[in-house]
C-alpha cells in the first residue's frame, strides 16, 4: 500500500503523515501478526501509529470437499504520549468467511487519509476497505470509516461498477449524530474512491472476476 493523501490535503490543518520502513516501537502491536502497511504522525495525543494487517484463514469445506476461503482484516490505530506507555485507541477488524468463489478482501489505498478538520489538535484517519466472495459481476461491500480519538464514524455500501450499478451508503451512526465536517469529508472519499477494485465502471465482464 503507498501513502496517498489525496484526501486528506484538501483541507487545512493536516498533519504530515509518514510511512514506517521499520518496526513499530515496543507495545504497538498488529492484531493480525504481521504487518502490511503503517503510517505515524503527531497530534495532540503524542505520536499516532496506524497498522494494516491481515490473516489468511481456513474455513469449511466446500462443494469440491475442500476447505473454503477465508480473510481477516485489521486496522489498529495506537497512540505514544510523550513519556507515555502505548495506547490502543481504537481496533478495526472485518472478515469475508467460508467463501467458495472469489474472495476479495483489500483497502481502498486511495481513500487513506489524516486530517484535522474541526482544529481541534485531534486528528481524524480515514481509509476504507472492500470485502466480498462473488462468482459474477455484482458490487461487493465497501465500508469507509473516520477514527478521531478513539471515536467511529462509518458509511456502510457496496463498490462502485457498471455506471450507476452499487456506489450507494449507509451513514452509522445516522447523519444528524455526525460532525458536519466529518461527513462532509467522507462523503467526499466515498465519492473519489468507491470504485470496485476489480471490475471497472461501465464493465459487463464475465463471471468470477478476480479478488485477492
């Protein structure tokens, strides 16, 4: 995953974020094991780790007599206040299970982002991610969230394909219990970012199309 803050620049007051080559400092911990991708930036708070990570899991068996395919993803958002132990302020697990086609479970690189928009020193991440086990040309699960000191902010829908096919969402909580500012900016990734990660807009494609 690259470091794309399409997103956030857009507005004012975001922090500088930066990709971690190495490991995190002790305590600051994926849920899924090993890491897939991790950001750092500074707020408020101290110093903010975000950690992607994932698992490969095993489920039961399928048609064939083989055992199905399964996915876990995590997004763990840890914080290090100065002369501080690490705090776990906010944990974000998701899973496609027992899946006998094909299995898509990945973020949406392009709607990562950091964020200050309230001013409040407190910054806001959002990213996104896709889930789904499909055997034809059907939209899978999208689900955008916006973590801000340990607070979720979430737009429930489902990708992005054949034009005006899927695209749509759910705000959670509902929309009046949002900041203005937050829902605002996510609607705005929601919109950039929800193509379906593999079948393109306007395709009619054939069956199984490709996930992980």
């Amino acid at each position: 995953m690259s470091l794309l803050l399409a997103a956030g620049t857009a507005f004012a007051g975001a922090p500088k974020v930066e990709k971690l080559s190495g490991a995190p400092p002790a305590g600051v911990k994926p849920t899924g094991g090993s890491i897939d991708a991790a950001y750092f930036f500074a707020d408020k708070n101290g110093i903010n780790y975000v950690l992607f990570s994932s698992k490969s899991v095993r489920g039961k068996p399928g048609p064939d007599g083989d055992p199905m395919q399964g996915a876990l993803l995590y997004v763990d958002h840890w914080v290090l206040p100065a002369g501080g132990k690490p705090k776990s302020l906010r944990s974000v697990k998701d899973l496609v299970e027992d899946c006998a086609w094909s299995l898509t479970s990945r973020p949406h690189d392009d709607a990562f982002g950091v964020t200050d928009l309230d001013g409040d020193g407190l910054a806001e991440i959002t990213f996104a991610y896709e889930l789904g086990c499909r055997s034809d040309v059907s939209p899978n699960t999208l689900k955008l969230i916006v973590l801000e000191n340990g607070t979720k902010y979430i737009l429930r829908g489902t990708t992005r394909i054949e034009g005006d096919v899927g695209g749509d969402f759910t705000p959670d909580p509902a929309e009046a219990r949002w900041p203005k500012k937050f829902l605002e900016h996510a609607k705005d990734v929601w919109t950039s970012t929800a193509d379906d990660s593999s079948i393109a807009p306007g395709a009619s494609g054939a069956a199984n199309p490709c996930g992980n």
